[in-house]
C-alpha cells in the first residue's frame, strides 16, 4: 500500500519551516509522498489572507525541486469553507489503496478540540505531531507525536518581516521569495531585494 502523509496549510507563504518538517516525516515514517493541501478559506483565521492562485504558485514554486513532493488543490476547487473533514472523506474515498496520515504542527495539536467533527476525523485517519517552538505536543487525542529539531519560523514572522521592510531571504526558497518580489505581495518593497 502507498504511504503518503498530507500537510495542510494556509501556505501564506510556505517558508523551510514546512519543507523541513515535511520531508523529517516523510523519510522518519518511510512515505512515499507528502501532498501539500491548500486551504480555501481556513476555518481558524480571522486576518485576511492572500489570494489563492498565489499560494498555490508559491506552493508550486516551493515544492518543485522534491520529487516527494506534490500539491493538491481539491480544497481550492471546493466551495466554501475548508474542513479537514470533508478532505480526508474524499481523499480516503477517491483513493482507497492509499495509506494517509496528516501531519499538523505542535500548535495544530494543540487546537485539535476545536477542529470540526475531530471525533470522526480521529477515526478516519492517522495524525501526526510535529515540534514546534512554543508548543508541547501533548493531547488527549490519538496522535503520534514525532520530535523534530524544531525551526521556530512561521508564515506570520515572514509576512511581518516583508511588511516592515526586512529581509525574509533564507527563510523561504529562492524561487518563492523572487515570486513575493515579482508580484509586490505581502508589502514587498524595492529596497528589501
Ligand atoms: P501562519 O503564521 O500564517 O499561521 P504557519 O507558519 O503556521 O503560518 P500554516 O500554513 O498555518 O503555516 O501551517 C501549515 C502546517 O504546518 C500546520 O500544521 C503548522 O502547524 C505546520 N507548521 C508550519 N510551520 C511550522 C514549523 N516551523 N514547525 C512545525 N510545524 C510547522
Ligand atoms: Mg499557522
């Protein structure tokens, strides 16, 4: 059976942090594919987030080089809000001869009793916790919890950072970082090339 662990995220915009923790995954649990899901309208953010065609480019762009690596967009392709939920059922529907799990940061982990029909979810496939800074990966729920070295880097530093003016180089790939440049998101400036 095909082993592949699905990472779901705002991506806004996807930085190392999510590289790195899904390729320690891939390689510890030995799967055969991460597929980075895109949310739509994720149901837990209040603050405005970036059109998505260009997460999905970002993401595109950030995940290229890894041949593990592929982007799934049935989120996008949903209307409405996205629910993990309503995700696993149709992934664990449309591809019955695949072994899924779903890898969430520690802070993800720790929001667990919040997510819609967690209960069910639970049931209908394999979680996996991840470190992250700030976070402790312990819950009630039926997780296996990984220890990575953890990259205290997130989507919001990044956009605070291009905001102020500061440099994000380093902290997202090359081809991600000139797209930001290219398209002026994100309050990108000349001066910050
Ligand atoms: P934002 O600050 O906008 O919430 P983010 O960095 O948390 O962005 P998301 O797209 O929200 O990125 O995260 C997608 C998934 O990746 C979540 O499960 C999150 O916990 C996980 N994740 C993101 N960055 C890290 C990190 N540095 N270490 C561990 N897990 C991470
Ligand atoms: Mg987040």
């Amino acid at each position: 059976m095909k082993k592949i662990g699905i990472l779901g995220g705002t991506f806004n915009p996807p930085h190392i942090g999510h590289l790195w923790i899904a390729e320690e995954v891939r390689i510890r649990k030995q799967l055969d594919e991460i597929w980075f899901i895109p949310t739509s309208t994720p149901p837990h953010k209040e603050t405005e987030v970036l059109d998505a065609a260009h997460r999905l480019e970002m993401l595109r762009l950030a995940i290229q080089d890894n041949p593990h690596f592929q982007v799934n967009a049935l989120e996008l392709e949903r209307e409405g809000k996205s629910y993990t939920y309503d995700t696993v059922k149709e992934l664990t529907m449309n591809y019955a001869e695949v072994d899924f799990s779903f890898i969430i940061g520690g802070d993800m982990v720790a929001y667990l009793p919040k997510w819609n029909r967690i209960d069910e979810l639970m049931n209908m496939i394999h979680f996996i916790g991840v470190s992250r800074p700030g976070y402790r990966l312990e819950t009630p729920y039926s997780v296996e919890c990984l220890e990575i070295h953890p990259l205290d880097i997130s989507s919001t530093f990044i956009r605070t950072r291009l905001e102020e003016g500061e440099k994000v180089r380093y902290l997202l790939p090359d081809d991600v970082m000139n797209y930001i440049k290219e398209n002026r998101i994100y309050g990108y400036r000349e001066s910050q090339s």
